[in-house]
C-alpha cells in the first residue's frame, strides 16, 4: 500500500514540474525582446533582402541569413550581384557575402541579361560579351562590367538619349538602361534640338525623339542641328534644312536669331 501511495506522489511531483516548464516557456517567449523585420521578395538567385533593426541583409528561402544585416541599403540579386549601399555609396556583393565591386556611385543599378558590351558598342546578342550594370557618379551616368571597369565611353547621352548597337542595327537608350527606340538603322547620331541623324542603307535623314523620321532618308551626309538649321550634302552639293526639311543653298551669319539664305538662287531670311 505504501509502495503505491509513493509511486501516485512522485507521478503527481513529475506532472507538476512539467507544467511548471510549459509556463515558464511561456512566459519567457512574452517578454524576449523582438526584432523590426522586413522581408523583401525572393529574386532570381533565391535570396531575398531582409531588414533587421534598420540593416539589410539576405536570407535563404529557408529563412536562414545568409549574408549579414550590414547595409544601409540593398537591392535584388541579378547575375550572381546584388548592389547594397554603405556610407552613402553604392556597391556590389556576391551570394557568398563578399564585395566585389566597392561603394563608389551615387545611384547603381541591376546587372542585365540583355545590355552587353562588345567591341566599344552596346550589344545584346553575343553570349561571350560582358553583361553590364548602369550606375552614376554625380551627374555622369554610364556602365560597368562585373570587375567593376567603365564603360562610359562607349555612350554619349545627349538630350536624355544615347544610341546603341544592338544586332547589328542602332537604336537608342535611356540612362537607365531601356531602350526607347528599337534597333531599326544602321546607322545614328547625337540628338541635337530635338532631332537625330540615322541611316538605313546609304541615305540619311533624321528622327524625333519618338523614333519617327520626320525628314526622309536623302542625304549622303549630314550634320547635326544648331541654331535651327542642319548641313547636309544631296547630290554632291552642300546645302542646309531646316527642322522642318526645306532644303537652303546657302547660308549666311545668324544676328539675334535670324540667318540670310539662299533658295534656287535668291537670298531671303530664315527665323
């Protein structure tokens, strides 16, 4: 009778500290301090940015950090880099964590699979050329490679465009990076008051900044616009029009916005 007796008093003492734990668990897992969290989309590379207490870092999809909350800022993984900022300045790191490229630019964006260098043009058909990211300094905009080495040379924005060799053929490009007008010539300039000189076989003309020819394709050469009008060579004979396409034989000094020119040989003014 006392061996029983014994055996209830002890099963009773086990399930009372049992209970006792469950509480306690309880009442720790209330008051441990909590952490602000922010978690950002998973991206190509199966990390997705998170934030912990104002710093950004990566996690796995198993919601494992995997590289530390350490930026001030950071972006989405795109051909193996993710641009994180620190101090101000953006740079990139790998998927391992490391820098690869350090803060420098002011602004930097993803690597992209269809922006390409290749031979002092932007290509985007050629496996074997570099993939490449826009970024800016200042006031300058222009791209890098995965090394960190500029391409900045290779493009001239001019009135917010730079013309692009894609294919073979030339369109053009914001700053960012997205094409505006499909690579349809095969040849194009500078955009200067509006306007662009392209070419497509042997003759030239020029676009709106909306990809439309708004002066055919006629010329065997020609110039940039400037105060108005443009120098072009037609049928062996240098000549100048004007943004609306009439042609000029000649023309003289401009004074306070108004230029004397010449028409099938008589002289008048253009404003």
């Amino acid at each position: 009778m006392n061996k029983i007796l014994y055996i209830l008093i002890f099963s009773l003492l086990l399930f009372s500290c049992s209970d006792s734990e469950k509480v306690a668990s309880k009442t720790e897992e209330k008051v441990a301090p909590k952490t602000e969290e922010k978690v950002a989309p998973k991206t190509e590379e199966k990390l997705a940015f998170v934030q912990v207490d104002g710093k950004w870092g990566y996690v796995n999809p198993i919601g494992e950090i995997v590289i530390k909350t350490q930026f001030d800022e950071a972006k989405g993984f795109s051909e193996g880099l993710a641009a994180v900022q620190v101090g101000g300045k953006w740079g990139y790191v790998n998927t391992e964590g490391e820098i690869i490229i350090k803060p420098q630019f002011d602004e930097a964006g993803a690597f992209s699979k269809e922006m390409r260098w290749r031979g002092g043009f932007i290509s985007g058909i050629s496996p074997a050329v570099e993939k490449l990211a826009s970024v800016r300094v200042g006031d300058k905009t222009g791209y890098i490679n995965r090394e960190g080495q500029s391409f900045a040379r290779g493009l001239y924005f001019s009135e917010g465009l730079s013309a692009v060799n894609i294919g073979n053929k030339w369109g053009y490009i914001k700053q960012g990076g997205e094409i505006v007008i499909e690579p349809q010539f095969d040849g194009a300039g500078h955009f200067s008051e509006g306007l662009a000189a392209v070419r497509v076989g042997d003759k030239r003309g020029y676009i709106n900044q909306g990809g439309e020819i708004v002066i055919k394709l006629q010329f065997d050469a020609v110039e940039n616009f400037s105060k108005g009008l443009a120098r072009v060579l037609k049928d062996n004979k240098w000549g100048y029009i004007s943004r609306e396409g009439q042609f000029f034989n000649q023309v003289r000094g401009f004074s306070e916005g108004l230029a004397a020119v010449q028409i099938g040989g008589k002289w008048g003014i253009s404003i």
